[in-house]
C-alpha cells in the first residue's frame, strides 16, 4: 500500500514550466507589497485601507480572501465524498452571506462606528481590559488557524509537485510561504493584501471555469452524473437521506455557520471595515453571496470529478481512496 501511495505521488504533471509560473505569481505579491508601501501613510491606511474600496474592489477582495488554497481543498474532498450532495453547503454559504449583507447584521454597524478592527469596538462597549482580552484571544486563534491552514497547504504543495513527503521539502515549503505573506503584509498593511486579494480572485476566476471546462470535456457531462448515480446512489444527491453523508442536522449547521462566519471571521470582517462607507458594506456582502456559491460549487464538482476520474479512468486508484468496504460497498463491487 505504501509503495503503491508513493508511486501515485511521484506521477504528477508538475513541470518546470509550472514551477515558473508559481514563482512568477509568488514574486509578484512581494512586489506589491513593496510598491504600496507609500501609500500606507496612517493607521487607517494600514489597517483599514484608508476606508476607501468601493463596491467591485470589495467583492473581488472578499471574494479572493475566501477562495484559497485549503478552501479549495477541503471543498474538494466533500464533493469527493458526498457527491452532488454537498452543493447544499454552497447555497447555505451563499444564502448567510446574502442575509448579513441585506440586514447588514453585524458588519454595518461596525462600520458605521468607524472601528478599525473587532477589539477597538470591544473598548467602545466594554472598555480596554475586555478589548485586550478578545485582542489576545483573536491572535491565538487566528495563529492556531492560520498555522494549520499553513501546515495543510505546504502538504498539498509539497504533493503535487512530486517533492518528498519526508525531510526538508515539508518546512522548508512552510517557511517560504510565511515569509512570503508576513512580508507583503507587513510592508503594504491592508493595501497590500487588496490588492493581492485582488489578482488572486481575477487569476482564480479564469483559472476555475478553464479548469471546469477541461474537465467536463474530459470526462464527459453525462458520465460524470451517472458515475455518481452508480456509485453513490441517492446519497450522492440527496444531503437529507437519513443514511447519507449528510442529513438535516448538518444542513442546518452549515446554514448557522455560513450566517455567523461571514459577519464576525475577522478576515471577513476587515474587508467590510475598509468599505467607503456603511451603506456599501451592504452591497458588497449581497454580490458577494454569488462568489461565496461559486467558491465552493466548483472545487465540489471537482472532487466528484476526481472520483469519476478514479472509477472510470484509474480504478488502480480505488485503494488508496477507499479503505471502509461498509461505506462503500459498491466500490469493491464493481469491476
């Protein structure tokens, strides 16, 4: 099994061509954060982007802080698992985040207190110890996350362009890309990551629906939607069957934590603060319920693509994806 694991790691397509391309895209967020340091000149500037964005450029950067690589992951691997299934996860995702942005819960009364981040109003309503504290407890958590998040991705990295699973290339990969963040980050501040977030959600966005349109050529529209069928049955569309990999009390959870997290995740949250004003806040939370949809529906169509791809065109594959014969019986089934 190990063998065979290793062997599927070591055949990727990952050429020297492509390892140009991520240096090129990597270098070219360092070199924001270089060109815009001038015009951090202020706190405000700093931290909340001089509270200027408008409507478009607030979308795209909420749109591209959500839409990265762990995200793709892990949206990846329900569609893998669940099928068709977990396209509920995206309409609830979609549906909280249209909800926040015609109520304006939350986020417009922060901006419109002209708070800077999520602590300072904690002073105005509580006083400095209670803002100290939630300073403190936002840090520990966004480190813990983040170094996850970090950890995770350096894996997937380290994966597909075939280096080492053991070794040097795991930190060494983690290293390079904090040093790469904290150092566009730190030296443009909010501007900086703008206008990043900015390149990233115009490169993601071409580069979802070229990737979706190879795949359906490749594997066909009608295949994909009866590999599923075959395999999966109606548990692979169906997230309320009470024997599927779902069922109501997850869809009411995902319906939960799409309203909550997009009103109060302090990625999130920092994006609306540096809004032109309250009332665009509003609007941009509503565009950006499509691209919160559109964020998760496409990495789920590939992972239930990748699971065709395995049944129909590398069922070599299957072991490695698929240990529990309980839960998935026909998979050991079939030919």
């Amino acid at each position: 099994m190990e063998s065979t694991f290793s062997e599927a790691l070591s055949q990727t397509n990952f050429t020297f061509i492509d390892w140009i391309i991520v240096g090129v895209y990597l270098s070219i967020s360092l070199i924001i954060g270089l060109l815009v340091k001038r015009f951090a000149t202020n706190m405000t500037s700093y931290i909340g982007a001089g509270r200027a964005l408008g409507t478009r450029l607030g979308v795209a950067t909420l749109a591209g802080t959500e839409t990265g690589l762990v995200t793709v992951m892990y949206s990846s691997q329900k569609g893998f698992t669940g099928g068709f299934a977990a396209f509920h996860i995206a309409i609830m995702a979609a549906l909280g985040t249209f909800i926040v942005g015609a109520t304006g819960l939350i986020v417009y009364r922060l901006r419109k207190l002209k708070v800077l981040t999520i602590p300072e109003y904690y002073e105005q309503r509580f006083g400095r110890k209670t803002r100290i504290l939630g300073a403190v407890m936002l840090a520990l958590g966004g480190i813990l996350n983040m170094g996850l998040f970090l950890k995770v991705g350096s894996m997937f990295i380290v994966g597909i362009t075939g280096m080492s699973a053991t070794g040097w290339a795991l930190p060494t990969v983690m290293t390079v890309l904090l040093i790469l963040v904290l150092a566009y980050t730190v030296l443009g501040g909010m501007i900086s990551v703008v206008v990043t977030d900015y390149i990233q959600f115009v490169v993601l966005s071409i580069g979802l629906l070229f990737a979706t349109g190879l795949i359906i050529h490749h594997l066909g529209w009608q295949n994909i939607f009866d590999t599923v069928a075959l395999q999966m049955g109606k548990k692979g569309f169906n997230p309320v069957l009470a024997d599927g990999t779902f069922g109501i009390e997850y869809i009411i959870w995902m319906g939960f934590l799409g309203l909550i997290a997009c009103a109060v995740w302090p990625a999130a949250v920092a994006r609306a603060l540096a809004m032109e004003s309250p009332e665009a806040v509003k609007v941009q939370y509503m565009w950006s319920s499509v691209a919160y949809l559109i964020r998760f529906l496409i990495p789920y169509f590939w992972g239930i693509a990748a699971f065709v791809f395995i049944f129909t065109q590398a069922p070599e594959l299957k072991l490695l994806f698929f240990l529990n014969e309980k839960l998935f019986p026909r998979i050991f089934l079939s030919p």
